[in-house]
C-alpha cells in the first residue's frame, strides 16, 4: 500500500514512433504504436541503430524528413489527447503493486555535417528539429508519459505560437522530480570501461540526483552525451523504485580503434594521416575528435589551394576507419587567345606548345589553386601577354576538371630609341651622354625566342650588338635557354689608364662573339655556362692602334695592337624574392684557353653578395664584392676600383686598379614623398695592395692610392628606366663629388 502523502501509479498511455527508410517502397514512413498501460506494469521500448543515406540526388531529403515528422508529431499529440480522456474511464480501476514502470523520453534528431551515421533518439515533442550543416545523422525512438488528467487543454488556455503544439508545450514543461541518475549500456548493465561512464556523466547538466526535470531538459543532456562523441546511441529510461524515480541512460559505446583505410588520397601524405590517428589506437572511437581530424584533412587541402576533402566516413565492425578522399584531377589543359579590343576569341601568333611547357600544372594532378597562380605569372614573365588567367570547369569524368587558360597578346617587337650615361667618361660638356636606337622582336616564330639589334654613341663610347635568345631549348627538360652574342664596342679606357698627359683621350675597342646556356639549378638558384672569343686593344682618339700609354705602361699582354682571348665562362647567381633590396649572391668564373699560342691564359673569380634588412619604414642594404686575376692578362682588365658603382665620392678608377680588389657598402634609404626616396651612404674600397702587380702598374704610374672611402646622401626617384640616382659624396681627400646614375648599382 502506499502512504496518504503518496499517488498511486497511473495509467501511462505510451506511444512510439520509430522511423523507417525503404528504398523500394515510399521514401519515408512512420508506424505508430500505443499502448495504454496499467499501474505498475513493467514495458521497456528499446531503439536500434538507424541509417539513414543522404543521396546526392535526393537534395530536399531533410526538408522532406522535416515536414512529414511535423505532420505525424500533430496525429500524435492529438491522439495522446484522446488517450488523455479516455484514462479518466480507467482511474478508479483496480491497481496491482509492481516494482517499477518504466518510460522513455527522447531527444530530436540531429543532421550533422560529417559523412558518419549513427543512433540516438529521435525527439517527437521538441519545437523544431535541428537540421545543421552536416551529414551525422542520429535516430531513436520515444516514449511520453501521460500527465494528469487536471492538466488537459481548457478554454481559456494560452493560444500556443505558430508551428508548436500546445500538448507539445505541456509536456515539455512537466517536472518530474528524479532521485538518481545512472549510466548504464543498452541492456541496463554497468559498463565496462569506468572511463566512458565518467565521460558521460561529465556530459550531462540538467540531469541530477534529487533534481526535478522537464522532458525537454533530458533530451538536451541526452544530447550532450552524443556530442562527447564517444556513444552511437542514448535512451534515456525512467525506473520508478521506492525511493523515488532512477533516470537511466542507457548508451551504446563507440567501437576501440583498430585500423586505419583510406582512399582516394594520392597527394596526401600518409605520415600527416599517421600523426592525426597515432594517439587513437586502441581506444574508444571519439566522433567529435574524428570530425576534428576530417577538418584538419580539408584544411591541409585548403592550405595548399588544392581541390580535394574528404568525401565520406565508414567505420566498420572490428574498429575499422575507412576515409573516402575526393581529389580533382586535372583532365584537359587549353589555351584560348582573346582579342585585345574585343575581349572574344581569336587566333593567336604564340604556338600553345610554347605555353604549356610554362606551366608546372600538367594532367592526372590534383589541382591547385596556388600552383595555378604561380603559372599565370611564370606566362605573364615571358613578356609575350598582356592578361593571363585560368579557369577551372567541371570535366566530364566526375572529380576531374578542365584548365582553360585565357591570354591576351601584346605587339611582338618594333624600333625604339632612347638615352643614358656612360661611367666612364668623367669630363667634357657632354660627358657621359649616350644615344641608343634598337629594334627587338620578342616572339620569333611563335616560340617566344627574341632578337633584339641595337646601336648605341655616345662622345667616346659606341656599341653595336646583335643578340638572339631561345629561352627553351625544344626538347630539353631542364628549362635550357640559349643566347648568342656579337658585339663591337668601344668604351673608355680611363678606369684603369686615366686620362692622357695631353688630355687625348684613350678608348679600349673589343670584338666579342659568343654563346652562352642557362638554366635553374634548383628553386632560386640559375647557372650559366658559355665560350666567349675576345679581340681587344687599345686606340688613340683617331681610331689608331697604340700598345703603350704616356706613361710607358703597356696597353696590351702580348705587346702586340690586340690582344686575342678565348674564355670560357661560368656563372651561378641566387636570387631572393628578387626585389632590389632582398638577398642576392652571384659567383662568376672566367678561363682563358690557350687554345692558340698567343691566345692569353689567366684565370679570373668575381663575387658579388647582398643582403636587404627592414628597419621599420627605412630599409638597410648591405653589400659586399671582391675578386682576383692570376695568369697573363690584358692590363685594361684589371679590376678598377672608384666611382658611381663603386667608392662614391671618387672618380671612375681613381682609388685604384689591382689584380684583386673588396669593396663594401651600406645604404640606408627612407621614403619621403610620393615615389622620391631619401638615402645615406657609406663605401669603401681596396685593391689588396695588388696594384703593382699589373703590367705596368697603371695606378701606381697615376699615384693611386689603392684605398679609400667615401659617404654622402642623395635621393632617388622610381621612372620607368628603373630608379633615377642622384648622389653628393665625399671622400677621405675631403673631395666633394655629384654622381648621377640610373639603374641600381652593380
């Protein structure tokens, strides 16, 4: 018998709904079961795990889910309300005493966007069903307990919102006062691992002892423990004992982890795979630490502007993982020339080959984004287009796209004339002034290989050269360009020699015919490698061949007017970001083959290195060069050291000129307005007390003094020509000096 201060048990009308997918039949449907239970009877619903697939072609499968769970959750509160009426019959009934009744409350069902699918409990009563971004899909069954019967619907009531039931509202805000809450598996015994059971009581919130709940507060806990990940499904069951109502979750734990599959991944590296799953082994599978993971896939992916994520989850029996990667190959590469007017198709002068083998994209690679970018600008430095961009478009064969590259062509070549300054020339009323006149086409033959003539005079200097460049060898792999070189000049001899005892001037005529062949050597890194034939001696200002200065000094190596050379050369240079002011190293190496006797035989090394460093909004550049000459050589082609590009505040050659030299430098340069910017400097040269060593020994005939120093300020200005120089310096002579240069120094 039960105390006046205690209820006996009523009749608990209990319905549920279990959700079914049939691929053969009707999409969706629901059966309804009800069972109107006597007090103290003892009935149990349990759930079973439910898979529901998310066809790619069925895309309103969760609006669909939604509205047909709506329209069945309205027939069910309204048949509760007539089970509600018809209980009234039945409460004078005779009851019978039993241990326990049991009931089942249930959470709504949760649509994630994982490609997993798992059980939990499908939550008829909530307000709306939480629909999110992915495809983790959770499915139960419920139960409702049967509230008294003073609490049915009578005029005067609340009008509940639109889209929610009234009864739904009752029932959700009904307290029930809970003394116990256990964990336990999903036949009612205590679980194995006390770890899992500690991680679900660690979940829940609402649900504790001697604590008085409302239905909507179990489905939320309910809900917590899912999202600890570590269970497949949860029901919550109610036991009414002696000492009040026991809440029971039952769960079903996740499977250990046993094994790794994964498909579909072929730019992935596996180790990345081995350290996201290293530390699961063995352990119970954590859903949420595997969404986690399948971020960090698609986020490696993303980083890099590669097409590829995962595309679905399977864990099978004995803890197997198997992920399904989705990468989109590269199917098709096409160029499609675009009218520089009109923007539409046309036909263009460039051979697609000579494009393509541009590009690093190639077909079967996944394809990336920045790996794209990098070609349109590797196409955009060849000089030939004026637009490139690349389109990427779904191919036929499903995860595979096409590549449409558009490009819009620039004139090919044309004449064009100009002006500069000579370094070498450092008096008379046009000292330094150059002329230049050139014609230079850029695309021979549609394979981008560029001829360029030009013509330069100037008060002693003249240059007339013709240079042809292949930039890509056809069928080489390595990049191999080519370029073939004929020139005659004339410069100034004063850099090393100075000016005449009778101010006549001395100029230095070469012949030179060569090729040369580069290539990358790795990312940054280029060489070069060529044979060069050299005819070169010294003239008077009408032209005629002399073999001595004013001073006696020999002008040639052989005695004779001209000295012959063949050199065989090699370069290697590397280049930072390649702005001016990043790092730079260049390493150059010149041999004189003997190849016939009086062909000179000397060896000679020039390095050049330079290191940029921010400091703030100013910038300090720091440079360093040096170089050495052994054997016998031409004595104008001794390193001369002084002058614009080298010691400021000096004339060209007026430090010194030695078979050795070092020069060093620092800059510190600041913006002040617009494209004008401010600079302080500092040089300082040597030539290694190598000066006698030159036959003749031209600096110490000219009372050089193989060292010195100079500083000063000046300002530059951005020009299409690269960066006008204008410069006052003073040297340790306490000798003032403008210098004017345009371009960056050496």
């Amino acid at each position: 018998m039960y105390p006046s201060t205690v209820q006996p048990p009523k009749l608990f009308p209990v319905i549920s709904f279990v959700v079914f997918w049939n691929q053969s039949e009707s999409p969706l449907f629901l059966s309804c079961l009800c069972i109107i239970m006597r007090p103290n009877d003892g009935v149990s619903f349990t759930s079973s795990s439910l898979k529901i697939p998310l066809p790619s072609s069925c895309p309103s499968l969760s609006k669909t889910l939604g509205s047909q769970l709506a329209r069945t959750r309205h027939s069910a509160f309204q048949l509760i309300h007539w089970l509600r009426n018809r209980s009234n019959y039945l409460k004078n009934a005779p009851t019978r005493s039993a241990e326990s009744t049991q009931f089942d409350l249930g959470i709504h069902s949760l649509i994630r966007s994982s490609p997993l699918l798992c059980s939990a409990s499908l939550s008829l009563t909530n307000h709306n069903h939480n629909i999110s971004k992915s495809l983790l899909l959770c499915s139960a069954s419920l139960s409702l307990s049967q509230p008294t019967s003073s609490e049915s619907t009578q005029p005067g009531l609340e009008v509940p919102q639109k889209g929610q039931s009234a009864t739904a509202g009752r029932y959700d805000e009904e307290r029930v006062l809970i003394s116990e809450v256990l964990v336990k598996n999903k036949d009612g015994e205590d679980l194995e691992r006390k770890d899992l059971e500690t991680e679900a009581l660690s979940a829940l919130k609402a649900c504790r002892a001697n604590s008085a709940l409302t239905v909507r507060e179990v489905q939320e806990d309910v809900h917590r423990i899912i999202d600890s990940g570590y269970f497949s499904s949860c029901m919550p069951v109610a036991v009414d004992t002696r000492d009040g109502i026991r809440l029971v979750f039952q769960v079903e734990p996740n499977q250990e982890f046993h094994g790794l599959v994964c498909e579909g991944a072929n730019v992935l590296p596996s180790k990345f795979l081995e350290d996201a799953f290293c530390g699961g082994h063995g352990k119970v599978i954590n859903l949420k630490r595997l969404d986690e993971v399948i971020n960090s896939i698609n986020g490696w992916y993303m980083e890099r502007g590669l097409f590829g994520l995962v595309s679905g989850v399977d864990i099978f029996s004995g803890g197997i993982i198997k992920l399904q990667v989705a990468e989109a190959e590269v199917n098709n590469i096409s160029i499609r020339f675009l009218d520089r007017k009109t923007g539409e198709p046309t036909k263009g002068k460039t051979k697609p080959e000579t494009i393509l083998r541009q590009l690093t994209t190639k077909k079967g690679q996944v394809y990336s984004m920045l790996q794209g970018k990098r070609d349109v600008d590797t196409v955009s430095t060849m000089g030939l287009m004026e637009d490139v961009s690349i389109i990427p478009q779904p191919a036929g064969d499903a995860g595979k796209v096409d590549l449409i590259m558009n490009v819009v062509e620039r004139p090919s070549g044309g004449f064009s004339a100009g002006g500069g300054i000579s370094s070498g020339i450092t008096s008379g009323p046009l000292s330094g002034l150059i002329g230049s006149f050139a014609y230079s086409h850029r695309n021979l033959f549609g394979r981008n290989q560029k001829l360029n003539i030009s013509l330069e005079r100037g008060q002693i200097d003249s240059l007339f050269r013709i240079n042809y460049t292949d930039p890509w060898i056809e069928g080489d792999d390595k990049r191999t360009s080519r370029t073939i070189i004929v020139q005659n000049s004339r410069t100034p001899g004063t850099l090393v020699h100075g000016n005449q005892h009778d101010n006549n001037s001395l100029s230095i005529g070469r012949v030179t015919a060569g090729i040369e062949f580069s290539r990358p050597i790795r990312p940054k890194w280029s060489g070069t490698a060529g044979l060069i034939f050299q005819h070169a001696g010294a003239r008077d200002e009408k032209g005629n061949p002399i073999i001595k200065d004013f001073y006696g000094s020999p002008l040639t190596a052989s005695g004779k007017p001209y000295d012959d050379m063949l050199l065989a050369k090699f370069e290697s240079v590397y280049t930072g970001s390649g702005d001016q002011g990043s790092s730079m190293f260049a390493f150059n190496m010149e041999q004189g083959l003997p190849v016939m006797p009086e062909w000179l035989f000397f060896n000679r090394v020039n390095a050049r290195a330079r290191k940029g460093v921010e400091i703030g909004p100013a910038r300090l550049l720091l440079s360093l060069s040096g170089g050495h000459v052994v054997g016998n050589f031409s004595p104008h082609e001794a390193f001369a050291i002084g002058g614009t590009n080298s010691v400021r505040g000096y004339e060209e050659g007026a430090v010194g000129s030695g078979r050795s030299y070092v020069v060093g430098s620092s800059e510190v340069s600041f913006p002040m307005l617009g494209p004008v910017e401010g600079v302080i400097f500092a040089d300082y040269g040597h030539d290694l007390w190598s000066g006698p060593n030159v036959p003749g020994d031209p600096a110490g005939a000219r009372y050089k003094p193989g060292s010195g120093y100079g500083y000063g300020f000046g300002i530059r200005v951005e020009s299409p020509l690269g960066p006008l120089r204008l410069e006052y310096a003073f040297n340790d002579k306490h000798a003032k000096r403008f210098h004017f240069g345009v371009g960056h120094r050496n």
